[in-house]
C-alpha cells in the first residue's frame, strides 16, 4: 500500500512506516485526532527541514513575509511530497529489479572467475602432464641406453669367451703326449727282486715321455672283470701282491715298474697310462710272462 503521510509504498502489514515513522492505522482503528496531531507534526517537521535547507544553501528570505513563508512553504511541501512520492515510487517499483540485476551481475561474475579458475588449472595440468611426459621418455632413453651398453658387454663377454674356448681347443688338439722310450715285454720268474735274491728292485718295464705336466698310471689287465685295474701301491710305492715296485720321475718324464719279489698273480699284461694337465693321455702296453730262474730272460 501506499503511505498516507509520505507517499511511500510499503508492506500492506506495517503498523509503521519505515520512511515517515506515522502510524499506517493496520491492526487498530483510525484516531482522527491523532491522525491530525500527526498530520500538523508532520509538517512542521518538513517546514523546518526546508527552513535548514535554505538556510546551509544561502538563499535568501522570503521578501514577503510569513504569509509568503507559508504560501512558499505550502508550495513546496506539495512539491516535496510529490517528489517525494514520485521518488518513493519510483524507487520502491525499481528496488526488486535493480537488486535482481545486481545478482545476476555477481553470478557472472562467478561464473567467470570459476571459469578463469579452470583455465588456469588445465593450462597447469596440461604444464605438468608435459613435464612428465619428457621425464619419462628421458627416462626411457636412459633404461634403453642402459640396456644397449649391456647387451654390447654381453656381446664382448661372449667374444671373449669364444675366443678362449677357441684358444683352449687349439692349445689343448695341438698338444699330444709322446712315448720316447716304450716298455718292452719280458719273462721273469717268482721271487724276482726279493731280499734273497742278487738282484734286486730289478726294472722290468721302463718308460719314457714327452708332454706339459705328466703323470704316470701303471694298470694290469683283469682277465675275469674284463676292466684294468691300478696297481695299488703303498707309502713306499710297493705293490705287495705283485710283487713289484713302482718309481716315478715326472719332471724327467721317466717312470719304471721293477721286481721286488714277484709273486704268480703278476704275470699277465701291464700298460702304462701318460697323461697331462689337459687330460691328453697315451698308453703303452706290455706282458709279463714267466721263465724258470735258471732259464734266460727273453724280450
């Protein structure tokens, strides 16, 4: 509704008004007395607005008095109070549009403040994603480089290794063990080499060789097994079931296998096994046959 007073518009359930503080008259009875006592106070109030408005903007008197006071006063508060309404109407009509404008100014605003947000944001993800794009592909180069320079250490490795196996090979074909002085096959007769006997530690078979570290192996064949059997020896390098005695020079080359009591289970057939370091090994094979002791020895 529209105040009475000043023209104002305001709520229809006001007891007040909120611009001119007069009673609206909702909720009680209309007091015309009071209606009037406000109505007079009303109007000196603006009168004497007017008055101090006058005064603080230098203009001058009335000429004509305080007839002319009143008559110019009444003729300006009806301006006033018309422009005041014009005013309060105009400003309570526009209020709500003006206060929706404004709102939908600040969710522009928002909106572009977020938007600009966003942009900042992807522009600083896309920044980083591309940051460690070239991290990892640096990275990758490293790991592949990496790998490269192993594979061409195993590949060297490899080389290498061939290359000895080939040196090996080489070395180990082009060495071979040579019997300068092969055992011969004799006849002997038990008891050969014993204490009692005038000779004795007598040589029955000799050998000779030529190799890179050699080591000498005297075996005898066993008919029953099929197999040759080492001749064992004790500390002294004696063979008590034989009979015999083995001595052995390898810086020489040179080894001998010689009576020292012959026994029967001697005779038979002996070989002497050379080999080397390199497990290369060369053989030479004799018999041991049996002869009276007065009966001269054959070959």
């Amino acid at each position: 509704m529209t105040c009475k007073f000043c023209g104002s518009t305001i709520d229809d359930n006001v007891v007040e008004c909120p611009y001119c503080g007069h009673k609206t008259g909702v909720g009680a009875p209309a007091d015309p007395a009071a209606e009037m006592t406000d109505k007079f106070a009303a109007q000196g109030t603006q009168d004497n607005k007017q008055a101090k408005g006058a005064k603080s903007s230098g203009k001058r008197s009335n000429p004509f008095g305080s007839i002319g006071s009143a008559i110019s006063g009444g003729l300006n508060k009806t301006k006033s109070g018309a422009s005041g309404a014009s005013k309060t109407r105009s400003s309570g009509s526009s209020r709500s549009p003006v206060s929706g404008n404004g709102l939908i100014a600040i969710g522009l605003v928002a909106c572009l403040l977020l938007c600009l947000i966003s942009i900042i944001s992807v522009a600083g993800m896309k920044k980083d994603l591309e940051n460690m794009n070239q991290e990892m592909l640096s990275l990758f180069y490293q790991i592949q480089n990496s790998t490269d320079k192993l594979q061409q250490q195993v590949n060297n490795l490899e080389a290498s290794i061939g290359n000895v196996s080939t040196t090996i090979t080489e070395q180990t074909t082009s060495r071979n063990i040579t019997i300068t002085k092969e055992p011969t096959s004799v006849a002997t007769y038990v008891g050969r080499g014993a204490a009692d006997d005038d000779a004795q530690n007598v040589p029955i078979f000799t050998v000779y060789a030529q190799g890179f570290e050699l080591k000498f192996a005297w075996q005898k064949y066993d008919d029953v097994s099929g197999e040759w059997i080492e001749v064992a020896l004790d500390n002294e390098s004696n063979n008590a079931v034989y009979g015999l005695h083995v001595y052995t020079d390898a810086s020489k080359g040179y080894s001998e296998l010689s009576a020292h009591g012959v026994t029967q289970a001697a005779y038979g057939t002996y070989r002497c096994q050379v080999a080397d370091s390199y497990g290369i090994k060369n053989t030479a094979s004799v018999l041991l046959t049996e002869r009276s002791k007065d009966e001269a020895p054959t070959t």
